[in-house]
C-alpha cells in the first residue's frame, strides 16, 4: 500500500515515546517525563501580546509569502550581528521556515539525486537520516564517539564516501549528546566542505542555552562558511515557542534559493501573525534567555547531582537542555529504558532510537521542574 520509501523509515522515536508513556498512564503510573525537548517554561508575555495583536488585522490572514516578511528577516539579520557577530544580507542570505524542521526535510530532496550520499553524524536527531531516505538518497553514518568527544572524525570517512558525498549534516551544540565545539571545529569543517564540494547544513536551535561561561559560535561565524554552507536556526528553544512553528535558515543565497524552490512547491510561509510574534521575540527584551538558562543550569545540577548519588557516570554539559548518560553494562538503552518507565514511572529517551552509536546510553531532558526532576532522583537511587 505504501511506497517503498515509506516502509524503508524507522518507528518515528519520539511517537514511540508518546505511546509507551500513554499506555503507563492508563496503568495508573505517575509519569515524570524526561524525554521530550519541549520547553515548559512560557513564552514570553511580550510575544504573546504581540501575536494577539497581529492575529486581529486582516491583512495578516492572508497567503504570507514564501521568503517571509522581509521586517522579520531583518529582525533575524540584526540578531545574528548583535548575538553572533555575522553579517547577513536580509534578502538574499535569510529564509523564514515554517519551523527548522521543515526546512531540514526539505535540503535533502533540494540537494539529493537519487543515490547520492548525506553523511549523517550518528547519534542524531532522527530528521536528518529520515529525510535522506525520503528523498531517495543514501545516509551515511558518521559515528559521534565520546572518544572524540562526541566530534566527527573527517579523516576516517571513506574517500570513496566523501567523493559520493553531496551534503553533511551537523549540529553543535549537539542533540542528543550535548557535546559542544568551539570556532575552531566549524573552520575545519568549512576546509573539508570546501575540499570536497560537500554543502553543509548546520542546525543550531540550542546556539543560546549555554552555561558556565561558555558561548556557542555560529558556523556562519567561519571564514568562508557562506561559500560551505547554511545554518537552520529557531525561536523555539531560544524563547519558548515549539508550538509556533517559526524558524530560519542563513548563509549562502544560492543554497538557500534551491530550499526555497522546495519550499514553493509542497508548502507555504509561516503566518505573518508568527512572524511579528517572532520580530518581538528577536527585538524585544532578551532577559527571559538569561532567565530561562538559569533554571535550566538549576534543573542540571539537580539531576546531575542525583543520577551521581544512584551511582551513575554523567558529564556537565555546557549547553543543551539534556543530560547524554550512560546506562549500566547489564543493560541495553531500550532495556534501560523500559524498566526505568515500568520500576519509576521515569520516561528517557533510548540513545539507539537516535542511531546505532547511540547505543549504550540514555537521554535525560531537562524540560521538568525542579521539583519533579528531585522525585525522579528520589525514585532513579530506590531502582539502581
């Protein structure tokens, strides 16, 4: 009944997720959710007012363009200067996404001909390699080993690989790993895109959830990034707004132009009422980032703490709002798994539902309060 490209994905991960925790609820399991990278902290009251007000003009409830407005890609223009120190011409170098997945999907059947290669970090967020598939090309996996810190190796590619390779997909600071880089890593991916004719796709969405000093660079940041390459970026963690649906991509107009074609042809433009909730978002007060970062660095050390005094190894992360942990020897992540959501009512994400070298490990989310992350503690020591 299908098509072939259809029966080829995996179980979507995290529909999976939502169906195991729906049938331990039914069981009368009291369900404490650190799966999910959905914040539960509020959009901030400025973006709300502002929507609320967009939304009452007709002239917003019309067909929005397929570029966006270009006072939103303005907004995002000047924020790139002002947090990342790049300048991006706002009409040729910033396409507005109907959040950056969609735009994600949509570069591999931009770049792709049947067959070609997309080298796929592994672990990742499934998208990537889902939308390989779709669009009939071949993902090949680039293992993300915590020797390397959870970095690509460049040199033990295939050079027959690379040759094939059309596209590589990256994303630091890292889901689900949080592992993060510094300027120096985005100048040796822009040599080797370079080198190869490879386009690189960065997704960036956690670039302003960081902590104990450090700062993430942008790739775009690189010296000849905008010849290598793009960088998806969206509202949705920086301030909140996953359910909005509101994103962007940046950097080389002529990449961007093959994204936009997609773009034209299977969907449209996000709401303009989105994007002036947007514009308020990028122009408006920024102490909510500060705020939000702080709870979440609250969050981290409590379940830090805790996973530490039930006898689990875990890394500080520098950003991200997860927790990369690995799970007892005895246990595979999907074992580990299920009994901690059967034994705890504790729901984690499996490290193999993100790739094969995400195997022997488990992530933790951050996007509960402290108080429920301390029972979660509570119950994690009464089962290890």
């Amino acid at each position: 009944m299908y098509a072939k490209r259809i029966s080829s994905l995996p179980p979507y991960l995290f529909a999976e997720i939502d169906e195991r925790k729906r049938e331990a609820r039914k069981k009368g399991i009291d369900v404490i959710d650190l799966s999910i990278g959905d914040p539960d902290l509020p959009t901030p009251p400025h973006v709300v007012e502002a929507v609320c007000n967009a939304a009452k003009d007709p002239s917003n409830h019309r067909y929005p363009s397929y570029d966006g407005m270009l006072t939103f890609r303005k907004a995002v223009a000047a924020w790139y200067k002002r947090k990342k120190h790049v300048s991006l011409d706002a009409e040729d170098e910033v396409l507005t996404l109907i959040g950056s997945k969609e735009g994600i999907a949509h570069s591999a059947f931009a770049f792709l001909n049947h067959g070609d290669v997309a080298l796929i970090p592994d672990p990742a967020y499934p998208v990537y390699g889902n939308a390989t598939i779709l669009a009939n090309g071949i993902p090949h996996l680039v293992p993300l080993t915590e020797e390397n810190e959870f970095k690509p190796n460049l040199e033990s590619i295939d050079k027959e690989v690379t040759r094939k390779a059309k596209i590589m997909f990256l994303n630091y600071p890292n889901n689900p790993t949080a592992a993060t880089v510094e300027k120096s890593f985005f100048k040796e991916i822009v040599d080797f895109a370079r080198e190869h004719d490879i386009i690189i796709l960065h997704d960036n969405p956690y670039s302003e959830l960081t902590f104990d000093g450090y700062e993430a660079p942008s790739f775009m940041a690189v010296d000849g990034a905008k010849e290598a390459g793009i960088e998806f970026n969206s509202l949705s963690k920086t301030y909140n707004m996953t359910g909005w649906r509101i994103g962007f991509a940046v950097g080389n107009p002529e990449i961007l132009k093959g994204l936009r074609l997609v773009k034209t042809n299977v969907d449209s433009g996000a709401f303009q009422a989105v994007q002036i909730a947007g514009i308020a978002a990028l122009t408006g007060p920024q102490g909510g980032i500060k705020t939000n970062v702080e709870t979440y660095r609250e969050r981290r050390d409590i379940l830090i703490d805790g996973l530490r005094s039930a006898g689990m190894e875990v890394r500080k992360p520098r950003a991200t709002f997860y927790l990369w942990v690995e799970v007892p020897s005895t246990f595979s992540s999907i074992r580990f798994s299920m009994f901690l959501l059967e034994r705890t009512g504790v729901v984690v994400t499996p490290g193999v539902g993100f790739g094969e070298n995400g195997e022997g490990f488990v992530r933790f989310s951050l996007c509960v309060n402290a108080e429920r992350i301390k029972e979660a503690c509570e119950r994690l020591k009464l089962f290890m």
